[in-house]
C-alpha cells in the first residue's frame, strides 16, 4: 500500500478537525439526548456498530426484511437506539442529511445526520483543497456535496463541456454543428474531485483526462503531459455493488479503473491519488470511529466505546477495511489525536448482498480491490460470517453480554 502514504500526513488535519469538532459542541451547549438510551439493567455501552447500507440493510429501494427485526433489537421501548450506530456506506449521489432521512423512513428509526458517512465525507479534512478550483465528476447533488465538504470553488464536467464543446465528440447528436470560439477567459482547473460514477462515462473520462493533460486548461495543447499531474482526490473504490437486480452492478471502482488505464495508456505513467477514501480506506474508518466517540459522548455515556462491529456484504471494500482499521488500531500510538479508546474493530460478513457462500470454490473470489490496496488474503477473511444483520446484531449483543 505504498500509494497510501498521504494516511500518516493527515493526522494533524484530524486533530485540526476534531478541535473543532469539540469547540462547535461547546458553541452549541449540550447536546439533547435524542435516539439513544441503555436499556433496562444495561449499563452504557462499550460497543458500536459500523452499518454499510446497500446489501446489509436495503437492496436498492427495497428494505431488507432482516434490517426491520434488527433495529427492533438495537431500539429500546421508546424507540430510542441502545448503542452508537453510525452508516458507513460507499454511496455519494445524495446530501447526507437526504441519506439519514430516508434512512428514518426505511427502518421506522430516528436516524441524525452526523450518524451518516457518504464515501466522500473524510474529503472535510483535506482543507489544502477546500479554496483551489477543482473539477467535480459525479451525480447527484455534486455542487451542494462538495461545499458541504467544504470545497468552494468547484465546476462540474456538464458546465466544463459547455465552455468548451468540442472536447465532448463522442456522441454525434452532442457534437457543436458549427465552430465555435476559443475561450481565452476560462479560469485554469487545480484539481480533480471523483465523488462517484458519473452517467456519461465516455464524457467523463475524457474530459477528465483532458484536465490532467493540459495541467487543467483544457482548451489548450500541450507538447508534454505535466508530470505529477494536477492533485485527485477520489472516494468509493467498490468494483461491484448490489442493487435489486441479481447480479452486482458497476460500481465508482470500475470507472476508477477505466480511468487509470486510459491515463497509463496514454501517458505511459500511473494515475496518482492525493487521497482515496470511502471503504476500505483508513481514512473511512478513522472519520467512523471519531463520530462514535462524539455520539457517546453526547449522550453522556461514561465508558469508552472500545469495540466496533463493522457489518457489512462486501469482503473487498467492507471486510478489508475492517480487518485494515483493526490493525491499526493495534499499533496506534497512545498520544495519537484524537485520542484513540476504541481497542478493536471486528468484521461481520452478511449473505444478503454482494457476498455468496461457495460462489467461488476453493479457489476462491478474485481480487476486486483498487489498484492501491495490495491483496492481502488475511484480510479479506471476516471474523464472522452470518446470514443477514439481524443474525449479526444477535450475534454482537451475545458477545457483549446484551439481552436481545
């Protein structure tokens, strides 16, 4: 993983963030303690659950069944969550106050805001970015995500073909009828957000490269690519990802992929990442562990929230990143900022989603990592593999010593 180096530098940035984090709390007065209490006979909690979304709790708009009956069991009487939750999903086409919403909806659950992570939610901590003009690829409410992550000066890939529309020469019916003129007042690209898979592959990819060969002033030539290219930053590296259909669809990791290949085919050189988040990214599970923390201590809950139960239907994206997080967690220094209660995180494989028991014999699934996460079998190995969530929160809360 020795693309991965920018992981170390970003501890001050987290430390940057979480003081902040803190101050804002104490802006804000305490906080009501709303959605979460100890059921009758328990004391607080020292456990949490990291929940990935498509395959474990819906599969595309439809509810798993098993997600129902397990937040019967994490909700006490009153409706209100035992233990700290939050949502960790790969997904980023949505606003995260959109996603906690229809979240509530879905599982009859009052689901906050600041219990939910897009994939592209660690980018609030690269601020080094947050004033530069950056190009955002993507769908969805692309604008409003990448202010809310902080980014203030951002232009989409439709508004970049506009200005110049004769990059855009796939399809015929898009292509300008008559010449148009040469834009000389275009503001120069400083960066690359990739929040998700775009609709329009083909403009995307060439637009995009277009960007990074012309050290973004893309209605110019270049004799020579620049090298190191302009900064990327990408988020959901997931190859596959499961929705209604039977088989698992395109995922943000597949249109990564055409990308870094079209740019070493042309360039001859590597496409490089000035940080890649979403799972099973460090960074994902960091920005995790941190709102557990915060979470448990709005609620006034004393003990330190020591285990995480990451679940999840993916061995390459939430397997990986869990078993990663853990082993992290046994070498994290003890002065680290924030600091660090949580001792261990385990992984829970579901059998509701993109995993199936046997599906692959003995020789086991391919490898569906991103290009930057060397395989390592040890860690695609879950340390429990259950049928659905609701197996899975039965199992933690026997673990744990809970009444179900």
């Amino acid at each position: 993983m020795a693309a991965l180096g920018w992981v170390a530098a970003l501890g001050a940035a987290r430390g940057r963030w979480w003081r902040a984090a803190r101050a804002a709390e104490g802006l804000r007065g305490p906080c009501p303690k709303r959605s979460y209490a100890s059921g009758p006979g328990e004391g607080p909690p020292t456990f949490g659950f990291l929940l990935d979304i498509d395959g474990v709790l819906v599969r595309g708009h439809r509810v798993i069944p098993a997600a129902l009956e397990a937040f019967r069991r994490l909700a006490n009487s009153q409706g209100q969550l035992r233990v700290p939750v939050v949502f960790v999903t790969n997904a980023g086409n949505i606003l995260q106050h959109s996603k906690a919403q229809e979240l509530s909806a879905q599982l009859g659950c009052k689901v906050e805001p600041d219990q939910v992570i897009l994939s592209h939610s660690p980018m609030k901590w690269f601020s080094q970015f947050h004033e530069k003009r950056m190009l955002v690829s993507g769908q969805g409410p692309l604008v409003e995500n990448a202010r809310a992550l902080g980014f203030r000066n951002v232009i989409t890939v439709d508004e970049l073909r506009t200005a110049f529309p004769v990059l855009d020469m796939v399809d015929l019916e898009r292509r300008p009828k008559t010449t148009p003129l040469l834009r000389n007042d275009f503001p120069a690209i400083e960066g690359v957000l990739l929040l998700g898979e775009p609709v329009r592959w083909e403009t995307s990819l060439q637009l995009i490269l277009d960007v990074l060969l012309s050290n973004g002033n893309p209605g110019t030539g270049l004799a020579t690519a620049p090298y190191p290219h302009l900064p990327v930053l990408a988020s959901n590296m997931d190859l596959l990802w499961m929705a209604e259909a039977k088989m698992p669809r395109f995922g943000h990791g597949t249109f990564l992929l055409c990308l870094e290949t079209i740019y070493r085919k042309v360039t001859g050189r590597e496409l490089r990442y000035e940080g890649l988040m979403g799972k099973p990214s460090l960074l994902t599970y960091q920005y995790a562990e941190a709102l557990i923390r915060q979470q448990a201590e709005r609620r006034g809950w004393a003990a330190p929230i020591r285990k995480l139960y990451a679940v999840g239907d993916n061995p390459m994206s939430d397997v990986y990143g869990a078993n990663l997080f853990h082993q992290y967690l046994q070498t994290a220094q003890p002065g680290a900022e924030p600091p660090l209660a949580t001792r261990s995180c385990a992984s829970i494989l579901v059998c509701t989603g993109v995993y199936s028991p046997g599906q692959h014999g003995a020789a086991g699934p391919p490898f569906h990592g991103h290009r930057d996460f060397s395989l390592s079998p040890a860690l695609l190995q879950a340390s429990h593999v259950v049928s659905d969530v609701d197996e899975a929160v039965r199992l933690v809360f026997s673990e744990e010593g809970w009444a179900s």
